[in-house]
C-alpha cells in the first residue's frame, strides 16, 4: 500500500483482532485514524500504540447499534477532517439453528453487521463522491458462502454484507469511491481463542489446504491495498481470505 498520509480511516471494533490490526497496519503506512469500539480497555490498547507511531488517533467507547450516539461520534470525528476510509468490521455472533434462535438475537446480528455499516456508509460516502476518491471495505465471512449450522444469523448477516457491497459499489463507482469485501475464514483473535474449542477449530484447519489458521494481520493486509491506490479498478468484489477453506 503506498503512503497514506493526509487520509484518514474509520474502523469499527478497533479494540482487538481482526480490526485492531487494520487499524494498526493502515496507521503504519501514514492514515489518521478514528476508532470506534465498545470495549473502551481494548481501544486504549489500539491507540497507544498507533499514537507511538506518530498518527493523529481519535477514539469513542460507544454501543455501535446506538445509531444516534454512533451518528453524533462520526459528526465529532468529521470536524477533525474528513474521513476517506471505512472499515466495517465490527461484529458479534449469536449462534443458534433457525428452530432455535430467538428473533431478538437474529435482529441483533444483523444489527451491528448490516445495519451499522449500512448508518456509517450513509454518513461518510457523500464526502467521498466529492472529493472524488474513498475506499469501503466491509468485513463479512466465508460462511457468506457456505453458509453454516447453528450459524443462520451470523451466515444471514454476513451474506447481506455483500449484498450491500456490491450495491454501495454501483452507486459510487462513477466518483471514484471503491467499496469492496472480504471474506474472512478461520482467523486466530481474542474471541476466537477465547470462546471456540479445539474440537470445533481442529476440523476446520484439518479442512483447510494451507492446513492453518489465518492472523489478523494477514487479512489487514489485503484491507490495506484494498484501501491504497494500487487497488484503484477493484470494486464490488467478494475476496476469500480463509486458506482455501469454503471455497
């Protein structure tokens, strides 16, 4: 990714895994960044370090599913500079089968995948279609693809992701706004090594051709040259990043 500098990045749930190392890798090639988590330990962490590099870093500590106070933090961040790159990536799950799951937690999954990204593309591409140039890149999953048991909000929310992709990008093609997804698979994070067992990861690594877990700075990367100018004719694409896994 060429140097970033003058341009800043938004990222959501910035405080560990996949976006923190976004938010660190896109600092590392010269972004500002504002961070938005809501986890307010794991986002001091996140700007600590991007701060010793020597980056402008704004954050907010908020429930991203609050779309008034979400809209209010943008706003602040905003009068800061204008913000020319997104990251959607914040998540959670809430596993349950389609007999099982409540409509609650189906609709709070979809909240913060769908939802949330929808609210913030609303609020930052009209400065992009502007000015002319700005990068989305939304995080959805390899279970966009295949689906998975005991999965259907999170698989459901995920493929609605790039729909939303896809659709954002033929509407800001013509000003030059790229809006891209990945697809993560397996990926080694806080919450994954926290709350999945071996027995449940150890399949899907026996599954996958290049026999491992994916780190979160691998897929930061390809976020990076999805947000550089390098990847300027790249819009409305799915990319897998899962090892083979899925596909």
């Amino acid at each position: 990714m060429a140097n970033r500098s003058g341009h800043k990045a938004l990222i959501t749930g910035a405080g560990q895994g996949i976006g923190r190392a976004c938010a660190e890798v896109l600092a590392s090639k010269g972004a500002d960044v504002v961070l938005l988590d809501k986890n307010p330990k794991t986002l001091s962490a996140t700007a600590k370090n991007i701060k010793a590099m020597g980056r402008q870093v704004f954050t907010r500590s908020l429930d991203l599913t609050d779309i008034q106070v979400l809209k209010a933090a943008v706003q602040e961040a905003k009068q800061e500079g204008r913000i020319d790159i997104l990251v959607n990536n914040a998540g959670y799950d809430r596993p349950g089968t389609t007999a099982k799951i409540s409509s609650d937690d189906f609709l709070d999954v979809l909240a913060i995948h769908l939802v949330v990204p929808f609210v913030l593309i609303q609020l930052l591409l009209p400065d992009m279609r502007i000015a002319g140039w700005g990068r989305v890149i939304n995080v959805s999953s390899i279970y966009a693809l295949t689906g998975a048991k005991a999965e259907v909000a999170y698989s459901t929310a995920k493929a609605g992701v790039i729909g939303l992709t896809k659709s954002v990008a033929k509407e800001a093609g013509p000003q030059g706004v790229t809006v891209n997804a990945v697809l993560p698979g397996l990926t080694r994070t806080p919450t994954i090594e926290k709350f999945m067992a071996d027995k449940y990861k150890q399949p899907i690594v026996d599954q996958t051709p290049l026999g491992r877990m994916g780190e979160a700075e691998e897929i930061a990367s390809v976020v990076a040259f999805l947000a550089s100018d390098e990847a300027s004719y790249i819009t409305a694409a799915a990319i897998p990043i899962s090892g083979g896994w899925g596909i």
